[in-house]
C-alpha cells in the first residue's frame, strides 16, 4: 500500500464533512449527527483509494456566527490547514452558496494553491447546476460530488493523490500508544496540550468539551508517541445524547486501540465510583495503567498528603495495585516527565521475555513453598509453564486439572512471577491448559 501526503476537510457547519471523512476513509471515527456543527477539534483518519492510502483531517464546522467554542474551532481549523498537504474546501450544494461560505473562503484564500473545492450534497444531476454557482468563491473548477452516496469520488480522489507527495509509509511504527481515559472534566484536554506542548485540543472548564477522540502523533526526547485524547467517560445512567453514546464507544474502541492508559483522577474532586467505570475500560482490555493524579496544585500537596493520598488510591482501585500512580498538574506543568517516565518503564516491561527454565523454576520453587489447596475434589499440580509472545506479559501454565486452580492460588502465583522477574507496574495474565491438551497438540 502506497503512503501519500495529509488532506484538510474545511467547510461550514453541516457542509457534510464529516461524511464524507467517513466515506473516505470507510469508517465512523467522526462523530456525525443531526446537531450542528458537532466537530469540534481536528480528527484524524487514514483515507483510501485503490492501492493507496493518505493522513485526513476533520476539522470543526466555521462559521462567523457568535456561538460557543468558535473562536477555539477556528485556531484549530488554522493548524489543520498549516498541517495539510491539500484542503478540500467542503460546501453545501443542495443548499446553495451562502454568505458563510463566503467566509470561509476568505479564511481559506492564503493558503488557495493547495484547495480544492468539493460541492457536496449533489445527489442527483438536478442539483449539478448549483455547482457552478460556487466559482464565483475564486477557486478552480469544483467537485460536484455526494458524500452520501458516493456519487462523484472517482475523478476527486485521482485529483487528490496527483497532487499528494508520497510518505514513508506506517507513519506509527516504533511508536508507543497511549491514551488518556477519566471522567469529564478531570482535565484531560489540558493535559494532553501540556503533553505535546502545543494547544492542540479545545480546553473549556466546562464538562464535555471533547466528544471525538483524537490521535496526536509526536516526538519527545528522541522517542515517537501517539497519543489518543478520548471523551470523558459518563456513567451509563447519565449518557443523555446519542452522541455522547458514540464518545463513550469510541473512548472503549481507544482503550483497545493503545498500548498504555493514563487514567486521569481530580485531586480537587476526590475519588468517584465513576472513576471505576472508567478504569473498567483498560482492565478489560488487559492495558496497563498508569494513575495520573491532576489538578495536584489545588490541594494540600505535602508528601505527608501524597502519601495519604495513594494509600486511598490503592484501596479504591483494588484490580490496579501494580499501577504506577503520579501526582502532576496540567496547569503548571508539573511532574510532566514523571509520566514518560513511568510509560517508558512500563513499556519496557511489557515486552521483557522471561526464559522458559528460569520461569519453570521459579514456579517449581513457589509450588514447594505453598502447596496448591484442594478445590473441586482435587489439588493442583503445575506440570510446565512457558511465556506466551502475547502483551499484556502472559504465561502459560499445563496442569492436571483447570479446574482445579482456585483463584486465590493464581493470584499467589501471579504475586510470585511480578516479584521474581520485575513486573511490577504492568498487568501480568496467567492461562490455565490441561497438560493433556499439550500433549494433543505436540502430537
């Protein structure tokens, strides 16, 4: 697959970008809906067209009306642009040429030798007319297309890669994962601008502010990272709009996607069982976590209260006790490196492969030191144990008997294999196999 250059989708409110992201890069990563103007930050997305691929860029709806959060679509609508190779400027053909996309056009006119105009919403050839009422917008010939229906994409998208250079391609290899997970408004947006050192994501103090999640590739020290910045996960009983069901799956979908979790609790605002529900996301995902403690400056930050403070953590969050915890401030800035400290650590330890004879071992040693108990009618005997090349670290033990193995024994065994071989702040899993269904498979 061949790898192009970055394309900018600019355009009013409702003019059908975010459809058309969708089409061109057949999936849903947009949130889309009946509300206006529900694109908020720059969204990122792999478009693609016969053999080859290129970088999209959904932008927030532009408008010069006075509404909420414009001012801030505007400045990221602006960096999209600088980012981009090519801009489709999106307009609405089945509504006509309007004074606002008259707006944007002016908006768009320094940068006008790298747009094109895409008139969308043509669905059937009684619209194409409209098209031509938009060369009066001072661009070259438009793309009477529909987004909707795929009418028109054709001609478009060989226009578009003709005029992208070529990238090496797996833009996110040897990159490390990682995203940012906690309920509304617990800082995320903050942190994550503070994280790249740019003001990449609209920050509000008001709950909500990021609906999308949105990948940020960058570099730091040397080492490359992406970085997945969700919408704060609400509580099932307080998902009101269909489109914060969308955020809360597309926050799920980013759990899967990541390689390591910043979960993000308020220090202001204490711990929250709603902070459990989120933390749900990466467990059952088998992720590793690290705890990231914000907003540290508003309160009593002695290390008397540090302290304090994680011994509250590590009884609230009991399936987390190997997590990494790190008290910082996005607002300040503090204890930042603290948190690529603790990923890179953690990184580290998700890929470390123990030798089959040590871990065999160890675990003989741990089977003398603590016998198995009886449970169903019968005790436990570990034959054999091999690591998997599976991440989240994980070992495969043949027994007698699976169901033999009481909880309390795995969880005994796991405490072991952390302390004997360092995995102390990454999630570890143990499979059980019948060390009969070994011998099948050998055979």
């Amino acid at each position: 697959m061949e790898q192009y250059g970055t394309v900018a989708l600019v355009g009013s409110p409702s003019s059908g970008k975010s459809t058309l992201f969708n089409r061109l890069s057949d999936s849903r990563q947009e949130i889309t809906g009946r509300q206006f103007g529900i694109t908020r930050d720059r969204n990122y997305g792999t478009g693609h067209w016969l053999d080859k691929e290129f970088t999209l860029i959904d932008t927030g709806g532009v408008t010069g009306e006075n509404i909420p959060f414009q001012k801030e679509v505007q400045a990221q609508v602006e960096l999209g642009c600088q980012q981009a190779d090519l801009i489709l400027f999106v307009v609405d053909g089945r509504a006509g040429l309007t004074n606002n996309d008259v707006f944007v056009a002016k908006k768009l006119y320094p940068y006008r030798e790298k747009v094109m105009l895409v008139v969308n919403k043509i669905d059937d050839n009684t619209l194409l007319g409209n098209a031509y009422d938009f060369y009066q917008l001072g661009f070259d010939n438009p793309y009477p297309i529909s987004a909707e229906h795929g009418i028109g994409l054709g001609d478009m998208l060989d226009d578009i890669i003709a005029r992208l250079p070529k990238v090496e391609s797996d833009p996110y290899k040897d990159c490390l994962t990682f995203a940012l997970l906690g309920r509304p408004n617990v800082g995320k947006s903050s942190m994550a601008n503070k994280i790249i050192g740019t003001n990449r994501v609209i920050t509000s103090p008001m709950s909500g502010t990021t609906r999308d999640s949105v990948d940020i590739q960058f570099e730091r020290e040397g080492k490359k990272y992406v970085m997945i910045d969700t919408a704060g996960i609400k509580r099932p009983g307080k998902v009101e709009e269909d489109l914060d069901k969308f955020a809360v799956i597309r926050s799920a979908d980013a759990a899967k996607r990541a390689d390591i979790i910043l979960l993000l609790v308020d220090a202001s605002e204490g711990l929250v069982s709603q902070d459990i529900h989120v933390s749900s996301y990466a467990i059952d995902n088998h992720k590793p976590v690290i705890i990231v403690v914000n907003k540290w400056d508003l309160v009593n930050h002695t290390q008397d209260a540090q302290k304090k403070f994680e011994t509250e953590l590590r009884t609230f969050f009991k399936f987390l006790n190997y997590a990494p915890v790190v008290f910082v401030s996005a607002l300040t800035g503090s204890n930042i490196q603290k948190i690529f400290n603790a990923m890179n650590a953690v990184d580290e330890n998700m890929h470390k492969t123990i030798p089959s004879s040590l871990l065999n071992s160890v675990i003989l040693k741990a089977q003398m030191d603590n016998e198995a108990p009886d449970f169903n009618g019968g005790r436990l005997k570990i034959s054999y144990c091999t690591q998997s090349k599976d991440v989240p670290p994980t070992f495969v033990m043949f027994c007698n008997n699976p169901n033999y193995f009481h909880f309390s024994y795995q969880r005994y065994l796991e405490n072991v294999i952390r302390t004997q071989f360092g995995f102390d702040n990454c999630p570890i899993r143990l499979l059980i196999r019948s060390k009969r269904d070994d011998m099948l498979k050998k055979n």
